[in-house]
C-alpha cells in the first residue's frame, strides 16, 4: 500500500492572503515528502476559493522546485477544457521540468459551475465523451504523428513538444465511478482513481466491484487501483469530535457548489445558515465518523488496513477539509509518525 497526499489552495469561510496559504500549502506537500508518502496529487477548479487551483500544472512545476522526489500528481484535470494538443504539450513539459516525476488524472469534471463558465450549455454525459475521445490520444500525440478527425476534435498529423521524460509518457490515471469509465480505463491501459466523498465502506467496496468486474471483462493486464478518501487521525476524542463538526460543514459546503443554486460573489459562496448545516442529516457529524476514515490511530489503521485487504494499491490522504494549517499539519505528522508505519 502506497501513500499519496491530496491537497490544494484552500480558504476557508473568512478569506484570507493567497500568498499565505500558497506557503501552507507548501509546507503540507514538504511534510508529506519528509514523512516517506509517495505522492502528491492536486485537481483543477475555476472561479471558486473553496478549492483554489486553475491550472494543476503549474503548481506541480511550482512544487519541483519545494521537493526532491515525491511524485507530482494532477487529480484531475477536467477533461472538457483543454483540447488535447494543449494537454499533450502541457504535460510533457511538466514531466520534463519535473525530472519525470509526472502523473496525470484525468476527469469529466463534477461542478455545473464550472461547465457554465467555460463550457456553457455542455451536460455531464457530453463532459464524459470529451475525456473518452481525449485521453487515448495523449499517447500517441506523446509517440509523433498523430492525426485525428473525431467527434469533438480533429487535427493534421501533429507530434507534440517537448518530449516526456518518461518513457511511453507520464502514467495516465482516470477517475471512474460508473461501470463504463472503470471499463474505458481498463481497455486503454490506464489505472483508475475512485472515491466515494462523504460515503463509507458500501461505495468503497461497490467501487472496488466496479473495477474488479471490468478486469475480468477486459482480461488486460491489472493496472493500479487508488482509493482518494477523507482522513483525521485524532489526538483524543475531543479533537475528533471537532474534527467531525469541521468536515461535516465542509461538505455541506461542498454539496452546496455541487448543487449550484446558491449565489457567488467574489469566488465566494453565499454562506450556509446554521441551521441549513445541522439539518443535513446526509453529512452529519455522525455521519462523517462513521463513514470517513477517521479515528484514533489504530482505529485509522484498521480501516485503511480492509482497504488494502481489498485490493487498493495507494490510498490517498484527501486533507482539503476546512480546518486551519495548524490542525491539518497536525493531523498529517500523526498519520505520518502513527499510521504509515503499520504499513510498513
């Protein structure tokens, strides 16, 4: 089992200096390069302070220059908004600043938000048919000489530049969650992200039946499987009753961008009443106790330890969670010094 951190620009419900989070930001990602985790990984989002990051290439080229070795994640670029030339180019040239140290996710892309702005009128199912058309071209963009006339692009022969690094080109990750993304990703030699939000142990294990069911269907080789999941190791009960409150609120938050009926201002959602927090039973503190991976240590290990039992091969510490940088980096030095271990 492998250890990944994933992380972005986070501001809370007061805004504060970008500059200053930048720099959290990348003392989590040092923190996580000291304590021995393999990778960091860091998605794309438009327009919104809740997860600041228009463009996870250059904070990947950013944090090179803050790390040594520690692989560099993008979970995920949105598919719908590049054209895949850009894309090929771009992260062959990340791959190449980077030492080779690249992987690449990619996604259809969740918030209605965001299509309205970029791609006004575009409905998931077309955001889906995009990355399929998109990705199994980045390969053969990174060999040379690729021509293309699909449905949603068409091009002359074209090779882009720079070359990757690495060998065949960085390795390509799709996020899945239906049937057919887990067997799209299987037939075209990609490996597969999946998380299950707010849920638990049930859409883990769908998820992992998913994936599982696409291999015996496909017969290809096994590709890596990671599992991308909320986590609080505590220092006591009452920190975990705290933490509890403080993720519960941020996905109440989270779901009120995915819905996409509240007014924005500033990048900033109109902010949720008390009351609106403490009547979503779906994300209730209870609820993120129960279903997220939270807990005193051990308890954390044995969560995480089913989760390898099941067939994960990394799993990913999602800390983008509301709390302040001292709470985060607290909680990330006691995964470090109190979990991984067990892991060997």
């Amino acid at each position: 089992m492998k250890f990944s951190l994933f992380v972005h620009l986070e501001s809370g419900e007061e805004a504060g200096s970008h500059t200053e989070l930048r720099q959290e930001f990348i003392g989590l990602c040092r923190l996580a390069e000291e304590g021995g985790m393999h990778a960091i990984w860091t998605g794309e989002h438009h327009g919104m302070e809740f997860t600041i990051s228009p463009n996870p290439f250059l904070t990947i080229v950013d944090l090179a220059h803050h790390t040594r070795s520690i692989r560099l994640g993008t979970g995920t670029i949105v598919a719908p908004f590049w054209h895949p030339i850009r894309l090929a180019g771009e992260a062959a040239a990340a791959d190449l600043i980077t030492g080779g140290r690249l992987d690449l996710g990619i996604a259809r892309g969740a918030y209605n938000f965001e299509y309205e702005r970029l791609m006004p009128g575009m409905e998931a199912f077309e955001a889906g048919a995009r990355m399929r058309e998109m990705a199994p071209l980045l390969r053969r963009l990174w060999q040379g000489d690729c021509a293309h006339e699909g449905e949603f692009f068409r091009f002359p022969e074209t090779t882009v530049m720079p070359r990757p690094v690495q060998k065949d080109g960085p390795p390509i990750w799709i996020a899945a969650r239906d049937p057919d993304s887990h067997l799209f990703a299987l037939k075209n030699g990609f490996n597969v992200q999946v998380t299950p939000l707010w849920q638990g142990i049930e859409e883990i294990t769908v998820l992992m039946q998913r994936f599982e069911s696409a291999l015996a269907a496909t017969e290809v080789a096994r590709p890596k499987i990671m599992l991308l999941h909320h986590v609080y190791v505590g220092a006591n009960e009452e920190d975990l009753e705290r933490a509890a409150k403080e993720l519960s609120r941020f996905y109440c938050y989270f779901g009120a961008w995915f819905a996409n009926q509240r007014p924005v201002r500033q990048g900033r959602i109109a902010p949720l009443s008390q009351e609106e927090i403490e009547g979503n039973q779906r994300m209730s503190p209870a609820a993120m106790r129960r279903d997220l991976t939270m807990g005193m240590p051990r308890e954390v290990i044995d969560r995480i330890k089913r989760f390898e039992d099941m067939g994960f091969d990394e799993f990913s510490f999602w800390i983008d969670n509301g709390m302040s940088a001292e709470r985060k980096r607290a909680c990330l030095q006691r995964f470090i010094d109190q979990v991984m271990p067990a892991f060997g």
